[in-house]
C-alpha cells in the first residue's frame, strides 16, 4: 500500500453525501471508535443548501472523509456533550454555515465573521459567581507586538478559576480570498496567512496543487522542502524559549536563544533569500535548491549552533529557579490533552503521541523519518523541554540529510536553478485534503474544484484553532501571574485563528 500519505483526495460525486443525522451519527461511531476528527467544515452549495465535510484519522493514520447535504436552517445534536475535541469545530460550522449544533454547551462566535462582526461588545462570557470573585480583562490590545485577542480571566484573589478567550478583531477573510484570485498566484498569499509558518503553509498548499493537477514532484525537492520546514521549526521553538526565558528573568538564556535564532533565520536567508522561507516553495518544486556551497554553509551553522544550543539547555533545565517556575505550572493531563483535542507539540507535551510526520509520513519522512517525541507532565516544564528536544531532532535529521553525498538536494550544477514543473490543468469536481506538521501542529488545507476545474472551496485550518482552549484549562486554578509563561508554553497564533 506504501507510506500513509498526508494528502487525500476524492471525487465529490463518488463520495456517499449523508443526510445531517447520518452524517453525525457516522462521525461518532468512528470517534468512539478511536479515530480524531482532523477538521470539520461546510459550505453554501446554492439553493440554500450546505455541504458538511468531516476529515477523521484512524488510530493507523489513514484518513476518511464523511460528507453530508443539508438546508442552511437545519440543526443536529451536538457531538460535543459526548466528544469535547469537536467543539470549535461544531461552533465554526454554525457560524459560517448556519447549521445549529443543538445542545452544545458552549455555542459563541469563533471570528465573528460577517453581520456578527457589529456584535462583539455583546460576547457572552461566561460568570463565576461570589462575593469575593472578580474579573480582569486583558487586551484586545496588548503591549509591544501582539496580535489582538482578548483574555477574561474570572479570580478569587490571585488564583484563576476560569479563563475565556474572545477573538475575531482582525477580520481578514482569507478562505474568500482566496478564491477571488488566479489560483496559480495564491502561493504568497498562503504562505503569509500565519507569517511564522510559512513553509508549513506553503508545503500544504504546493502538495495539494500537485496531487490535484498530478504532477509529480522529485525527492530531491521533497527533501528540499523538509529541510525548510525543519529549519522553520527549529527557528520557531527557539523563538519561543527566548520568550519563555525572558519571562522568567533568566536572562542568559533569553539572549542566548534569541542569538541562536537569528542564526538560524539567517541561514534560511542565505538558502533562499528570505529568512521565514517566504518565496523558497512553490507549485511544482522549489525556487531554490541546496548546492554544494550551501550545503557546506548550513553543515557549519548547524555544528556550531549545536554546540552551542546543548549548552544554553543544560543552564537551563539544571536552574532551579527555572524549574521552580515551570514545572507543575499551567499542568494539561494526558486525559484532558485527549479529550480536547489537542493537536502538534501542545499534545505530545502532554503524551498524546501524535505527529502528522509519522503518522502521514509520505515519501520524505517515510525514506528519512524523525522520532516521535512526547513528554508526560502536561506542564510549561514539559512544552520546554520537548521543544529543546525537537530542535535537537530537527538538526540531527537536516545534518543527516546534508552530509549523506548520495542524497542530491539540486540539480547537480551548483547553481541557482529552480526545481520547478509546470502545474497542469486540475481535476474537476475533487475535494484534497493537505496537511504537514507545522512546529505548532497540523496545518490543514481543504481545496475543492467544481466540474470546470475552478476551485468551489477553499478551506484552511491552524493548529492554534483547537489548541487555545488548552491555554484556557492549563490556567485553571493557577495565579493570575503564570498566565504569560504558559500563553508562551503554547505559543499559539492569533492570526492562524482569525483567518
């Protein structure tokens, strides 16, 4: 059968369409049995009608895709009084299609998209009740250059009973976007709908216009490819140690780590001119390949990073104000981790092993894989550590990659050749399901073209989307104090939810 492959594709007209009932029905017998709902979403289809789509992976990787036709005014019961880890998916569905989740204890905007967006002065937030319990409100601006969002914390004294999470404030609108331009030109569009993970956005985009057009791309552009997101990764996790550190006055490694990335970020400019990877991807190949000269500039980067980054780590994690700060603080248990949904380094920080790269591992991480990766305390401690480990990973797997001779990662003439095919005319009437493990966690694109080709739909899901609400249990019963380093733990985007 070959490797799990982290794009799917099905012609819409072969795929069985539901009635609603049936449809949740299904999805809940296959969560009850063990699979994850990767994402769940729907659009108008005319006539005020509306197609639901749900994507499950099967505990052996393997994707299904459930679909269903339903009038915009229809409801169902709610799957998430049984099954949490639906919850914002159940609640953007009624917001963007209006179909109504019927029981579902926590039904409020995700964006406020459209006429909702006169509205949110009017959130409804929820209220703990006491005498002594009071309110603090946080954003939606915030100091230096965060993004805008909003945190209610509800407190007795300094502990934190509850926290509530309101966003919507940047109404961008990317899905309908991106269906107003040539699909051909949508690659820096993509890549810059979360700017910290452009490469993860980039790759989901490109491999779901190859497979919809079926071009076939080389592994030497594979391996290209895996080697931006690896560096985009590491660069990443760095910058969210720098943030971590900084939080809690160690102030060595708050510099150090800061240094660190900037040299990373610095050879990615070197590799292909921009240092977020902005430009190095696109459908077909890749604009850059890695020559000799390259190569041997990354190998020395990397060897000297590691050095190093294994030293700031050891200051760090035998610090025992650092690990009186972090460990035990802003704790998400394994169970709670797994009945949420939690996705990427927020999940595996809290043992629930789950890592598109091995799960969907295709042909690059199939030929090359990288070890799965987990800690167990749930805690700010255990996100730190896995992302220390992560990085020690993602170097040793780019190095191997680099200094293995026989893997060719360009065309062989030492030059600044692109490795680019032409993308062909695509498949009508075709749902693809695209997905590569950004450093936060899956980063999801749906594409979907109508019987001329043109693209119907276009779907795109950031980890960040279900990974808040773990910002919001890790708070609970902490001091009001720990939430900017375990917001950090998690490093979550607001933009990536406010598409």
């Amino acid at each position: 059968m070959g490797p799990n492959k982290p794009v799917v594709m099905a012609v819409t007209n072969e795929l069985t369409i539901m009635g609603l009932d049936d449809w949740v029905g299904q999805i809940g017998l296959r969560i009850a049995a063990g699979e994850r709902v990767l994402t769940l979403f729907g659009r108008a289809d005319g006539n005020n009608h509306v197609i639901a789509t749900a994507v499950l992976q099967a505990t052996h990787g393997r994707l299904a895709i459930l679909r269903a036709r339903a009038l915009r005014t229809d409801s169902f019961d709610a799957l998430t009084t049984r099954y949490p880890s639906v919850q914002m998916f159940e609640r953007e569905l009624w917001e963007q299609t209006g179909l109504t989740p019927v029981g579902h204890p926590w039904l409020k905007p995700v964006r406020y998209e459209a006429d909702r967006q006169q509205t949110m002065h009017a959130h409804p937030f929820f209220s703990v009740r006491g005498e002594e319990i009071h309110e603090v409100g946080v954003g939606p601006i915030h100091a230096s250059v965060i993004e805008p969002g909003h945190f209610r914390f509800m407190c007795h004294g300094e502990q934190v009973h509850h926290l509530e999470l309101q966003f919507g404030y940047q109404h961008r609108g990317v899905e309908a976007l991106l269906l107003k331009r040539p699909l051909l030109s949508l690659s820096s569009t993509v890549e810059s709908i979360a700017g910290d993970s452009s490469i993860a956005y980039a790759w989901s985009h490109c491999a779901a216009l190859e497979a919809l057009s079926d071009t076939q791309v080389s592994m030497t552009t594979e391996r290209v490819r895996g080697i931006a997101l690896e560096l985009e990764r590491v660069a990443m996790h760095l910058s969210t140690l720098t943030g971590l550190a900084t939080d809690i006055a160690f102030l060595q490694g708050g510099a150090t780590y800061g240094r660190l990335r900037t040299a990373i970020i610095n050879a990615t400019m070197r590799l292909c001119g921009s240092r977020f990877g902005r430009g190095w991807l696109r459908p077909g190949g890749v604009r850059f390949g890695i020559d000799t000269k390259r190569r041997n500039d990354l190998l020395v980067t990397l060897a000297d990073f590691s050095r190093d980054m294994a030293e700031i780590n050891d200051l760090m994690l035998t610090s025992h104000s650092v690990q009186s700060r972090l460990k035990g603080i802003g704790t998400v248990s394994h169970q709670a981790a797994a009945d949420i949904g939690l996705v990427g380094l927020s999940a595996r920080a809290s043992g629930v092993a789950i890592d598109m790269r091995s799960s969907l591992p295709g042909r690059l991480y199939e030929s090359h894989p990288l070890a799965l990766l987990t800690e167990e305390t749930g805690d700010c401690w255990a996100r730190m550590q896995l992302r220390m480990w992560e990085v020690e990973e993602s170097v040793h797997w780019v190095t191997h990659l680099l200094d293995t001779p026989d893997l060719p990662l360009d065309d062989g003439e030492d030059s600044d050749d692109d490795l680019l095919t032409a993308i062909g005319p695509l498949w009508h009437d075709t749902l693809c399901i695209s997905i590569r493990e950004g450093f936060r966690g899956p980063v999801v694109q749906a594409l979907e073209t109508r019987a001329d080709g043109q693209l119907v739909h276009y779907k795109v899901q950031d980890p960040s989307l279900v990974n808040w609400f773990g910002l919001t249990l890790a708070m609970r019963d902490s001091e009001i104090s720990d939430f900017p380093i375990c917001n950090k733990s998690f490093d979550l985007s607001y933009c990536g939810n406010d598409l």
